[in-house]
C-alpha cells in the first residue's frame, strides 16, 4: 500500500470509529457535526471530478448543491402539505422518501450541469470561471425572486425524510445512510478515474491537442465530467438540505461555491480522499475557530493564502508525498 | 499512377493582409514519403493545420481517402486514420508511456467512453498499445512518466502513439528537431520502414534527413509551392536554390 | 405605461451601466496586462465605500469622502498587489481564484471587525440632492444623473489616459507583448502595481458613488463583482470598450427587464403571477443575455480570437 492508501484507510477508520464513539458516548451533535462533514466531502468529490481530474475550475457548483437542496425542499414541502405538484396533464405528487428525492435530486442536478457545461465549455480559462461564477448567481437571484418555494426566507421541512427500514430522525442512524452513499460515491469515483473516460479526461487536462490528434473530442470528455460532478455534488445537496430540514438561496450562493473549493483544496485537489480530508478540516476549523471568535472567517482566509502561497499539494500532499491521485 | 491517400486542391488561407497559403494543391500516394521543406515563415504550419483540422481554409479542400474532410474536425479526421505527430511533444506528461499509448488505442477503437472499467485492464486496448510501444523501442519504459522521458524518447512515443491508430496517412511536423545525431539517424532509420505501414508527409528542417527519406519533396515558400519533385530534381531546381537551398548553402 | 416612466428606466439602466463599467474597466485592465483574474476587486468597491462612509461622518464633506474613497482603495489595492497578487503572475487560474478568494473572506471579516455588523449610511449632500428636471419634463434624481455624467468622465478619461499618455502606452503594450515591455526598459513591477492600484482606485470610487444610494455594508461588493464579471463576458476580456459596451448592455437590460417582463407577462396572466414570473425571468435576463452571447461569440463582443 502506498502512503496515500494508508491515509486514506485511516480517514475512512475515523469515520466510522469517531460517530461510534460519539454514539457510545451519548453525544448526538459529534454525530451531526460529522454527518455535515460527510455530506460537505460528497459534495467536493462530485467538484473534484472537474476541478481535479478535468481541470475545470468551476466556480458554480452551489447551483448544482442547491439544485440538490431544493429537489429535497419542493418534493417533501408538497408531501407535508398533501399538495400535488402538478395535477394537469397528469399528477405528480411529492414525495417524502429519500430515495425518491436523490433520484431527482440527481437528475435535475444533472440536467442544469450538463446545459451550464454545454454553454460554459465553449470557452476555457479565465472565462469558464467567470461564466460558472454568472450562472451560479443567476439560479441564486432566480431563488430569491421566485416566492412560490419560498424565496429569500427558504423552505422548513417539519420532519426529515423517510429511509424504508431506518428511524432517519436518529443522528446515527442517518449518519448511516450518508456514510453509505458517501463510500459508494468514492469507490464508483476512483474507479472512474482509472478508467477510459478517467484516463482521456486527465489527458484533455494535460494536453487537449493530444486527446483531440487521436480522435477524441476534449468538449465530450469534459461535459461529461461536468454533468458527473454535477450530480454528485446535487445529490450531495439533498443530503444537506435533509440533515438541516431546511433549504435557503445560502445553499446556491457564490460562498458556497467557494467554500467547497476551497475545502477541497485544502484537502488536495485531484486526490480520491482530498474532498474528504479537507471537509473534516474545514468543519474542525469552523467548530475550533469559530468557537474562538465570531471572525473566523479571517483566519481561514490567511490559511487558504498560506497553503496557496507556499504549500501546493494540500494536506494529502503534504502528508503522501507527491506523486499522482490516480493510476 | 496510384491514387493519393491524402491530397489539398488548391487551398487557400489568409490572415489579414497575410497570404499564409496560396493555391496549395499537393498530394500523398501510399507508400511514400512526402517532405515538405521551406524557410521559416514559408506557411508550413498553417499548411499543416489545415491537413490535420484545426484550422479551415478559406477556400480549397482537404481528400482523404476520397472524402471530402474539408468541414471535418481534428478529431473527427484522426477517427478516419490521419495520425498526426507534434513539433513540440503533445504527450500528457504525468501519465505513464503506456497511458500515452492506451490513449490512442481508445481513441481509434472509439471505447474513450467507458467509465468503470479500468483502462489498463483492458485486454484488446493494451495490446494494441504495447505493440505500438513495442515496433518503436519503448516496451521497456512502459510503466515510465512520460515527463522522465529523453527528448528523443518523447519523439518515439509521439510516433508509437499515431501507430496505435492504425493510420492510413501520417503527417509529423518536424520529428527531427532537437534530436542529435544520433537520435536522428535512429528515427531516419525506422521511418525509412515506416512508409509501408502508411505514407508519410514529412515536414522537416533536417536536410540530411529529407534527401535520405523522401520520395518527393514540395518545397513552400511564402505560403506558395514553388516546385514538387524528386530529391533529384529539387537539388538541381534553379528557382529553389534561389529562393531556399542559396540561403543554407 | 408612461413614456416618462421608461425614460426613467432608461436613466437608471445606464446609472447602473456607467457604475458597472468602473468596476469591469479595472478587472479587464487587470487581466489584458497582468493576466490575473481578482476576485477581490469587490472587496476594494467595499473598502472605498467604507472609507467615504466614515470620512463623510466624521467631516461631512462628501468631497473628501470621496477622496479618501480614491485613496484607500487605491492605497489597499497597491498593498494587496506588493504583498500577494504578484506572486500569482505566473501560478494558474486556480491559484489565483483561491489565493483573492482568501483575500475576500480577509477584507470581508475583517471590515466587520473594524465596523461592526450594521450597515453605515452615506448621505447625498445638499447640493446633489433632489431632483432635476430634464428635457421632456422628466424628473430625474440630480444625484443619480450625476453619478451617470461622474461615470461618462471617467470613461473618456480612461481611454485619453490609454490613447495618449506615457502610462496608456505601456499598458498597450504589457497587453500585446510582455517581454516587449521589458526590453524596452520599463519597470514592469512597478507599471503593475500601478494599473493594480488604479483598478482599485475606480472600484473605490464606484463603492463611494453607489454606497450613497444604497447601505454600505460588508458583502456589497461581490454581487456588483459577479455582475461586472458578466459584462467582461459580454464584452471581452481586456477590452475597454468592450467593458464600457457591456456594461451598458448588462445595465439596461436588468433594469429595463424588470419594468417591461412583469407588464408583458400581465397580458396573458393575472396579475400577482405575471409580476412574480415576470421578476423572476427578469432577475436572470442578463444572464440570458449572457448565455446567447457565448453562443454566437465565445469571446466577447470586443474579445480577441484566442
């Protein structure tokens, strides 16, 4: 095993260890807390996917996370309600089960990356994060302009969603659930990676011309990758929106879209477990330094300059080695 | 006499009050090797560009093979087996040799797009890329990054990389450049065998090279084709001592 | 609806407009010489909007509040440039996306330590207030028609300083040929933290002008930031006229949208759900704009062929 393996085993041994102790130990808001770094990780590996393996730095992800949130908020606002979401030509109704709701979650979320990454992708540098950045922006006043779903105050959930077999109002239990998709979520990722598609779109990354000269077009390899990433990062969306029973425009807003980069940097950008590691990081930080001053923020933000400035390779780096994410 | 395996009608393009090609019709017959020679500026890689994709003429058209691929793209001509090698190594340099290869073996085999299993796993693909690895002397740095490469080992792996496509045509800008001595009479050497996988049309500054390899040679000069024959004829073409061969001579 | 009313409108899209082009004007500066894409230029809009607010408290004079707006910004601008954006020159994009988004959360947080939570207020000063009558009978803010005529010098001034002078010359060439500049003797460092420090000078003044008509508060300057991101879209990167064209789209078609798309949908909808889908599609219209304007040229109105 490489270095990288090992660590990557122990971050996963702490994510079951540290919720079993904090159940053990009766202390459900470790479980909450670890729950949204879990969800946080899910949501920077779907970004991952373009940032590090296709090199798109895409500032607009919180599109793609609150599409997620407001799949969750919609379909369950209308189940609460006993109120159809559409009843011409057919009925659809709302639904409280989660399954249900990441199915859509992931579609819608889908659909949105794959016709921003259809529009973005024509261009590259400097305008793609700007562009991703505008169209981010774009869904976020759109949210806060359309009252039906309940504009700037956001939608409540009463109760969290159903789970068929599990009580998803227990800390543990829905830790569980998050767990779960989060480690099938990163054994489908680093399967892609070593794959085909992986193996063409890290190419595109490094060399476009190359990809292109043998007759492989770099757009289709990247809207691919983005439409993944978008999904991933939406279903991730809807986790969130479920563990606080509540979505706002925050979810769809440019810190957020930042945030999650910055998290995955910090964990290191095209490694499997760098979403993950720098999610853990992220929230210890909030909870350390925010605990420490109302202005957190600020020492975060030094943080992120120093690691930028001189320490490239993110923590995974630092602590692996160099060397590559996938082989 | 054979049919051309790659041939420009009359292409034309201009960039501005540049006249960056001019009426260029040449062609490529199977078996050969096809050297493109001119001073620097002379419109080889416009002219290049316009071969592979990448860039549209604004009048003329493109044959390969008997289609028309005028309105076709880079990509889309590579599917038709045009390979194409670069003046400066286009390889993805974090991956490994085999990778490099691999890439090409997908491309041409259209399977870029699975998405679970793992690309060194797959059987059909890889042998297909160690072959290519294999006929250009690389096989022994296969598990190699490509970025640990010697600049005339990069040059062999951007060749092994255009026969993973089971090319029809080559078109390689400048293989020689950077290369030593040595390097160059390797490359000569395995070129010289190469023309019988695919015809090759060769653009290249190495002289030595070009009169031991081509067949025929065009030469370009302010984006115009002022003579095409044999090595022969070149030499001994008053208007190409002139306008070329007197400069180096 | 009143042609008045639209006059109006139209007054107020192209207020938006000019106030725009002085964010966007410094952000393309910035990447047609430097290269660098600055995500912290909204925090130099804040930093001179603050500046004017607490001047303008302490002295009442709106004229120095404007002055210390020109001068903390550009002060803050030339520091941000010496301390950390030079060494981004030469990183990548992402770097630098991540290296002035760290800026941003600095400036943002560390404004509400200094200033608090509560929004400040900058008054319009007497002499500025009220409104004026223009041609036609239009009653027109005299403050806002200001603002307009403020942003229309600048930009005149702007493309005079590029077209004529010393400073224009060397910019024009930063953006054609960097290593021409360096062979023809000019202090490259110091020509950057120039056109970095001018940049933050106009975001400063535009956070002063704005600041007077809105409240001044931590987190203003990212949505005009986002918003001058899509007039360099339209526009071009690196092009001036490009920014000025832009933002005077982006800035009518926001403003002109949301009284004309709620009046349009009312024609085959009652009326509370033609004004709340009529203001929703208006708050995504410049986006729109901006989408159509990739389709037909990816690189802007003005922008280079890449």
């Amino acid at each position: 095993m490489s270095r990288e393996q090992i660590l990557n085993a122990a971050v996963m041994l702490a994510l079951v260890a540290f919720p079993l102790w904090a159940w053990a130990t009766d202390e459900p808001f470790l479980i909450t807390l670890t729950t949204k770094a879990a969800i946080l990780a899910l949501a920077g590996v779907g970004l991952n996917i373009a940032l590090g393996l296709g090199g798109l730095v895409s500032l607009g992800h919180a599109a793609f996370f609150g599409i997620g949130g407001y799949a969750m908020g919609v379909l369950a606002s209308h189940a609460q309600l006993y109120d159809p979401i559409l009843e011409t030509p057919f009925l659809i109704e709302g639904t409280k089960s989660m399954p249900i709701i990441w199915l859509v979650a992931i579609t819608a979320s889908g659909l949105a990356a794959l016709a921003i990454g259809a529009l973005s992708l024509r261009t590259s540098g400097v305008y793609f994060i700007m562009i991703t950045l505008a169209f981010g922006q774009m869904l976020y006043f759109f949210a806060i302009s359309w009252p039906a779903y309940g504009g700037e105050d956001g939608l409540s959930i009463y109760v969290r969603n159903d789970f068929p077999g599990l009580n998803t109002l227990d800390p543990i239990q829905f830790y569980v659930i998050v767990l779960a998709l989060l480690a099938a979520v990163l054994f489908l990722t680093s399967r892609l990676a070593k794959s085909s598609f992986g193996l063409a779109l890290n190419a595109a990354r490094q060399s476009p011309m190359r990809v292109e000269t043998v007759g492989i077009s770099p757009y289709r390899l990247r809207l691919i990758a983005f439409t993944i990433s978008g999904m991933i990062t939406g279903l991730a969306g809807a986790l969130f929106a479920d563990l606080n029973r509540f979505v706002s425009p925050t979810m769809l807003s440019w810190q957020t879209s930042g945030e999650i980069m910055v998290f995955v940097i910090i964990g290191g950008v095209a490694r499997l477990f760098g979403p993950v590691v720098g999610a853990m990081l992220f929230i210890l930080l909030e909870h350390l330094l925010g605990g420490l001053s109302d202005y957190w923020h600020v020492y975060l933000g030094v943080l992120l300059l120093l690691i930028v400035l001189f320490a490239r390779g993110g923590v995974i780096g630092s602590l692996a080695g160099r060397g590559k994410a996938h082989d | 006499m054979t049919e051309p395996i790659l041939q420009t009608i009359g292409i034309t393009k201009s960039f501005g009050a540049l006249q960056a090609s001019q009426d260029i019709s040449i062609d490529l017959r199977p078996g050969e090797i096809h050297a493109l020679i001119g001073p620097n500026g002379a419109g080889k890689s416009t002219l290049i560009k316009q071969i592979a994709g990448g860039l549209r003429p604004d009048a003329g058209k493109v044959l390969f093979r008997g289609e028309d691929v005028t309105p076709l793209g880079t990509a889309e001509r590579a599917r038709r087996g045009l390979a194409r090698t670069f003046q400066i190594s286009a390889l993805a340099m974090e991956d490994t040799v085999l990778q490099n290869a691999l890439l090409g073996a997908m491309g041409a085999g259209g399977t870029a797009f699975r998405f679970l299993r793992p690309a060194l796993a797959q059987r059909d693909l890889r042998a297909v890329a160690e072959n290519a690895l294999e006929l250009v002397g690389l096989s022994a740095h296969a598990a190699t990054p490509t970025f640990e490469l010697s600049h005339g080992q990069r040059r062999q792996l951007e060749v092994a990389v255009a026969l993973t496509l089971a090319p029809k045509a080559f078109v390689m800008d400048e293989p020689m450049a950077g290369l030593g001595f040595e390097g160059s009479k390797n490359l000569t050497g395995f070129l010289d065998g190469l023309r019988h996988t695919a015809p090759i049309l060769l653009v290249e500054h190495d002289m030595d090279a070009v009169f031991a390899l081509a067949d025929r040679v065009s030469v370009l000069v302010y984006g115009r084709i002022i003579a095409t024959g044999t090595v022969e004829e070149i030499r001994n073409d008053p208007d190409v001592r002139v306008a070329y061969l007197g400069e180096d001579a | 609806m009143s042609l008045i009313l639209f006059a109006e409108q139209v007054l107020n899209g192209l207020q938006l407009g000019v106030m725009l082009f002085l964010m966007a004007a410094g952000l393309t500066l910035v990447f047609g010489v430097m290269g660098l894409i600055n995500l912290a230029h909204g925090s130099l809009f804040m930093i001179g909007a603050f500046a004017a607010a607490a001047v303008a408290g302490a002295t009442g004079s709106f004229l120095l509040a404007l002055m210390a707006a020109l001068a903390a910004a550009a002060a803050a601008g030339a520091l941000v440039e010496l301390v950390v954006i030079r060494r981004l020159y030469n990183r990548d994009h992402l770097d630098q996306v991540l290296a002035t988004f760290a800026l941003i959360l600095i400036f943002s947080e560390g404004t509400r330590w200094v200033f608090g939570s509560f929004p400040l207020f900058l008054n319009i000063p007497d002499y500025l207030a009220g409104p004026v009558t223009l041609p036609g009978g239009i009653q027109y803010p005299f403050y806002r028609l200001t603002l307009i005529l403020i942003g229309l010098a600048v930009a005149l001034g702007l493309f005079l300083l590029i077209s004529r002078t010393r400073l224009g010359i060397q910019i024009r060439a930063g953006e054609n040929d960097r290593e021409m500049i360096a062979a023809l003797g000019i202090n490259i460092s110091g020509l950057y933290t120039i056109v970095f420090a001018l940049g933050a000078a106009l975001a400063g003044l535009a956070g002063a002008l704005v600041g007077a008509i809105q409240s001044v508060q931590v987190g203003m300057g990212e949505p005009v930031l986002i918003l001058a991101f899509v007039v360099i879209v339209i526009g071009g990167i690196g092009s001036i006229k490009g920014a000025l064209v832009g933002s005077i789209l982006v800035g009518l078609t926001d403003t002109l949208g949301g009284l004309l798309l709620p009046e349009l949908f009312r024609q085959f909808m009652d009326s509370s759900a033609a004004s709340s889908a009529g203001s929703a599609l208006a708050s995504m219209l410049i986006y729109i704009l901006m989408a159509a304007v990739l389709i037909v040229r990816p690189t802007g109105l003005f922008g280079a062929k890449a």
